[in-house]
C-alpha cells in the first residue's frame, strides 16, 4: 500500500540542501519518488510500503537536517 509522508525542515535553504535530501533519500528501499520544495521547506515522500519511513527519517537526520515533524 502506498503512503505520503509529508515532512519539513527548516534547515532547507538551498538548492544544494534539496539536492543532497533527494538523493539519500531516493537511495532507500521502497521510495517511488522524492521532492523537496526549497520555499515552503517541505519534504514529500511516496513510499511503496510504510516500513520504510524510519529509515527516510534516519536518513535525512544523517544527511544533517533536523525535522520539525
């Protein structure tokens, strides 16, 4: 089953920081497709199955941006 995850982070400020985001996070298992919105900070995820969403938490942790949610 598919799921959203709609997160943000205020540490976006960049196209380098949407950059480094997308490609660690598109590297997990079970991420269909990943945007980040450098204005609105906001990072939206679909996975393919709902398990994988620690690991795109840990991930973008790891990468050096703090969630907000």
């Amino acid at each position: 089953m598919n799921t959203n995850l709609n997160l943000k982070s205020n540490d976006i400020r960049c196209a380098g920081c949407k950059a480094s985001i997308e490609r660690v996070v598109s590297a997990i298992g079970g991420v269909e497709n990943v945007n980040v919105d450098v204005d609105t900070q906001s990072i939206h995820v679909s996975l393919r199955d709902s398990e994988a969403e620690p690991a795109v938490r840990a991930a973008i942790k790891e990468a050096g941006f703090a969630l907000e949610n």
